[in-house]
C-alpha cells in the first residue's frame, strides 16, 4: 500500500489538462437524477475548474491521518487516508473555500443552512476503498440532508444501492466532478467506493456537509 510520500512522488508535469482560469464552473450543466422515495443525485463533470492546482495542493498540505478502527472482533487499518475540517476551522487550500462558497450558493437556500464542514478521503491505489454505508451519523439519520463530493484525481466510481435492497447504479466520478446526495438519500440509499483491480493513481475526494451530519 502506497503511504502519502509514495503518492507525491509518483505525480510527475500535469497530470490533468484542466483549464484553472475559474476555481468553481458555475455555469457547467448539472444532471439530477430522482432514485425515488425523496432521494437524488445531482452530478456535474469538470465543475471544478481548478482541479489540478487543489490536487497538487492537498497531497502535499494535508496532514494525512492513517486510522485503525474496530471491525467485529479484530482492529483493522482503514483503507484509505483521512482529514477533517470543523466547523469554522481554515480549509487547505484555497479552491476548497471556492467550492464551498458555490455549493453554499446553490444548495443553502433549498438546505435552509449551509455546508460548513470537510472531509477528505486520500486513495492511494484501486486497494484502498470505503464500504457501503450511509452518512447516517447525526441528522443524517431521521432529516433530509445533503453531502457535496468534489473529486480529484485518478476517475473512481461510486456505487448507490437502494439500503433495502435493490439494482445498484454506478457513477464514475472523474477529476474535477462533483456529485451531491440529497433528499432522502442517506437514509434510504448506501454508497460505496469498491476495490478495484485496475491500475489506478491516488484519488482525493473531499465531502462537504452541514453541521451535525457525518
């Protein structure tokens, strides 16, 4: 498994050919996609226009955390690198505070509060993955919310499934795409990002959330 040195140093030049004269694309068109029972998907390719400046910037500013975790009866590494931003705290980079202040100008109104934390997620190769879950944690759990992914980096796809069952869809999620659950979501449908055997790069996704809602 690749460790945060290891990823730095395998990016070499540009890896992306992105415009980065815009931090935000507000203007790029945005799919909505109604999976029933209150919950959606709403996703925008390349709406982060400065994608590989706040690629470049997060691997090297973020203080990467590597987590253990209690799994049945044994205490497991988790499978990717993590970082969390609070409430008020500065964000890393300065696209972040851009895409913030966007997502906040879309979605706060409909929300009736804004997104005001960031998590980040660092997948070091296809090894690394997080399982089916939803962001039941908190409000999440019994309150329609919303949970905005930016993704950068190496194209992963994030699966939705119904949480009682059901066909699974599949989003690919390139770099510089963003994805937002809302509705129902949480908690009537679970996402995953699976392993895979394909040989990908490191893939930074970063989850912007409302207060109490994890």
């Amino acid at each position: 498994m690749l460790g945060v040195m290891d990823v730095m140093a395998e990016i070499q030049g540009s890896l992306f050919d992105v415009d980065a004269s815009a931090s935000v694309r507000v203007e790029a068109p945005v799919r909505r996609d109604h999976l029933g029972d209150g919950a959606w998907v709403d996703v925008c390719p390349g709406w982060l226009g400065a994608a590989d400046a706040a690629y470049r910037g997060l691997l090297e500013q973020v203080s990467w955390q590597a987590e253990r975790r209690r799994m049945w009866d044994a205490v497991v590494d988790v499978p990717r690198l993590l970082a969390f931003y609070g409430e008020g705290e500065a964000l890393p980079h300065s696209v972040l505070h851009d895409a913030l202040r966007a997502l906040n100008a879309r979605y706060a109104a409909g929300l009736g509060e804004p997104f005001v934390t960031a998590g980040l997620c660092l997948y070091r190769d296809g090894r690394d993955s997080v399982a089916w879950h939803g962001d039941r944690v908190g409000r999440g759990r019994d309150t329609d919310t919303l949970v905005a992914i930016v993704s950068l980096g190496s194209r992963r796809s994030l699966m939705l499934r119904p949480r009682g069952g059901g066909a699974a869809r599949r989003y690919p999620l390139a770099h510089g795409d963003l994805l937002v659950m809302g509705g129902s979501c949480q908690r009537t449908w679970d996402h995953c990002i699976p392993k895979t055997a394909q040989p990908v790069g490191p893939r930074i996704s970063v989850q912007f959330r409302p207060a109490g809602v994890r």
